[in-house]
C-alpha cells in the first residue's frame, strides 16, 4: 500500500484497502470555521444533540474576523452559542489566525491521523504525514455526531521532485509549476504523495505550501512523509508518534518527476490556477494591489522573503499592499524581528490575522477591472472581489518586488 492507503486502512480497523473501495473511517479531528460551523450545526441538530467527542472538534474564527457585515455577526454568535451548549474547548475566536496555522501550532496535527476539515485546503495537514481532505457542511454534521465518515479510497499519484531552488523560486513556483503540468481537472480525487529530493530538504512552510495547493488540480488529498524538520517540528508538541511510510511495492496509478534546477518563479494568470507561466512572461502588467498572506503563504517564512525585497523601499503609490499573517504567533514574530515596521515604512497595509482579501470577504476587495497579484491559492472570476477583476498568484518575493514597482516584475 502507498501511505493515503496505509493510514486509512488503520482509520477503517483493515489490514489493507484498496482504490475504488468504499469504507467507514474513524475521525481523529474535525475542523469547522466561522463560515462552515453554524451551516454544521443547521444540519448535526437534525440527527443528533450532542457531538461525539467535544475534544476531538476544532473552531477557528478566520474568514470574517473581526465581523464585517451583520451576517457574519449572527454567525459568529450562532457558534459561539453551540460552543457553550456542547463543552467544546478548542475554539479560537480571537483573531488567532487562519484554522490551516492554527491547527498545526497548537499541536493539534500529527503523522497518521485522520483530519477532516469543513474547509477545501484542509489537505494543507499531509504536509506532516497525515490524511486531510475538506468536507461540506453536511459532511461534517455526521461527523459531528458520530466521528466517522464514508470515504472511497482514492487513486493515487506519486509525484517525484529533485533538484535545489534557486534564490527568489520557492515551494509556491514548484506547486504552480506542477498544476500548470497536471491542470485543473487532472487530478480530481486522487491522492497526490510527494517525494524526492527537494521534498526532503524543504522546511514545514514549504511543505504546507506544496500540500494547500493540491485541491487546486482537483486532488482529494496531499501527503509527504515527515522529513528531518517536520519531524522536529512536531515533537515540541508530542515527543513520540508513529509515522507512516508506503510500502517498497507501493502502486500508483500515474507517476511524474520533475526536476526544478534551473526553475524560475512562476505565476499563475487569471482565471484559472493551471494557467501556468514564468514571471518574464508576464513582467509589466499592471497592478492596483498586491496581497501577502493566506494559508498558502502567511507564514514567517514568507513574510520574511518579502520584508527583505521592501527593506529601505516604498510601494509604489499607484499600488495598495496589504499583508495578513497566517496567525497571531506568525504576526508576534514578525513584530520582534522588526518585519512589521519594515512593511508599515514602505507603505503597506497590515491586517489582523485572518483570511481576509483571499476570498473577497473584507480588508483589500478588489474593484472594476482592477488587478491583483497575490500570494493565495486561487484566482477564479470574482474570487476577491468585483468580476471583471483579475488575479496573479505568484510567490511571495514576486508580490513584494510587483507592489514596489507598480507592475508585475521578477525579483531577480
């Protein structure tokens, strides 16, 4: 068996599954957001009145925090209401950051477990060896209730990748390169198992970059096995854990290498994630904002790259830039490091953790015809804002050097 297959044969109580296989797994943690949780509770009310394990179930408040509009007041009171009723203690309500950062920094996430998220980018987690896919809300409900779930075991791609990135290519170019290669559609329900030598040299917010981005070729799930790093980034949680590796004779359906050497940044072009081209392809296009943040790239890693291309310089004044960490640890960090300040001198807005302009919910929605390159996940039509508005998603160091020069421009 490959490595999805290994943990949910442990999740299903058998000693082997197999692709097309239909089985009940056990749920080692559900996740709902301030959006996903109180369309969860609408439906969980109709088949239960109290959840399976209250330790088991994560809330993290992220697309709409602080409230922006009525509604998502009404929601936020709806789940704090529920939280109360049911004895749920892990619930972050108070701009801890995005549920993807957040889960892994309170050690919630470990190497076998079974994640199942009321958000599509909860296969961010196989970036520590564990199965995670989004579900929707009624999904969730009977998760909520029970603990298990229905899942078909998917097929499988093992996706190969050597080679050392150069200085301004990082995890988000390697990630893009490859949906650029595989498309949108070119892996709808698949399992995608990463290796190789780039892989095991990669740090943890690469490697949560690389698995966030596979539901954007349709993926079911994205996984590694723990490098070096993963591996002593977990244990300041959990000083054991056992952690999974596929068989020598593993089988999958289709394998791809690529070798990223001599790679350039990348960057995707509207209205689709596979629209695929290098920087130099698209240098000089106008931009109106640039967005760093999101559960791609709102790590410290990321805010880093970007504070060392703004270092002594200034947006451009035709240019809007905001940034969001990932969390609130994210944002301490950069406070100390003096990241925040260099952001706040050269002109940038920076926002309170959370989701914020990645879906077009508040804080940087983008206007008429106006452009937007940004280091989220996704830039379909009207994504972040009005329709006729368009998306560049590149790497952080790209967003940076863009919003200083007022047009799409490579780092290097």
């Amino acid at each position: 068996m490959n490595l999805t297959e290994k943990i949910l044969a442990k999740a299903a109580n058998k000693k082997e599954v197999s692709p097309g296989e239909i089985i009940k797994v056990n749920v080692d943690l559900a996740m709902t957001h301030d959006g996903t949780t109180p369309p969860t509770i609408k439906s969980f009310k109709k088949i239960s009145n109290k959840v399976w394990d209250p330790d088991r179930i994560v809330i993290v408040y992220d697309h709409n925090v602080p409230p922006n509009n009525i509604g998502a007041a009404e929601f936020q009171k709806v789940t704090q209401n529920f939280v109360k009723e049911q004895g749920i203690k892990n619930f972050y309500n108070h701009g801890e950051g995005i549920c993807h950062q957040v889960l892994p920094e309170k050690g919630f996430v470990f190497p076998g477990m079974v994640i199942i998220g009321a958000d599509s980018h909860t296969c961010t987690y196989g970036a520590f060896g564990a199965f995670s896919t989004g579900v929707g809300a009624t999904d969730m409900a009977v998760i909520f209730a029970t603990g298990k779930t229905w899942l078909l075991v998917p097929e499988s791609y093992l996706i190969e990748i050597n080679g050392s990135l150069n200085k301004y290519v990082t995890a988000k170019d390697v990630i893009l390169k490859i949906i650029g290669k595989i498309k949108a559609k070119g892996a709808v329900y698949k399992s995608i198992e990463f290796k190789g030598e780039t892989i095991y040299k990669m740090n943890v917010s690469g490697r949560m970059t690389m698995c966030n981005m596979v539901v954007e070729m349709g993926a079911k799930n994205g996984i590694m096995v723990p490098n070096k790093k993963t591996i002593k980034y977990l244990r300041k949680f959990k000083k054991s854990f056992r952690i999974y590796k596929p068989d020598k004779d593993a089988e999958y359906e289709k394998e791809f290498y690529f070798d990223v050497s001599n790679m350039g940044p990348q960057v995707a072009c509207p209205h689709n994630v596979d629209n695929v081209k290098p920087v130099y392809k698209v240098e000089g296009k106008h931009i109106d904002q640039a967005f760093l943040g999101s559960c791609t790239n709102g790590r410290i890693e990321d805010l880093r790259i970007a504070a060392e291309i703004l270092k002594d310089g200034k947006i451009h004044e035709d240019v809007r830039m905001i940034v969001v960490p990932a969390s609130k640890d994210v944002y301490m960090k950069a406070v100390k490091e003096g990241i925040i300040e260099t952001f706040i001198k050269a002109g940038a807005i920076v926002c309170n953790p959370g989701c914020g302009p990645c879906l077009g919910a508040h804080m940087g929605v983008l206007g008429p015809k106006e452009v937007c390159i940004s280091t989220s996940n996704r830039n379909f039509k009207g994504r972040m804002g009005d329709p006729t508005s368009k998306i560049y998603l590149a790497n952080p160091a790209v967003v940076a050097k863009s919003a200083m020069e007022g047009v799409i421009t490579s780092p290097e």
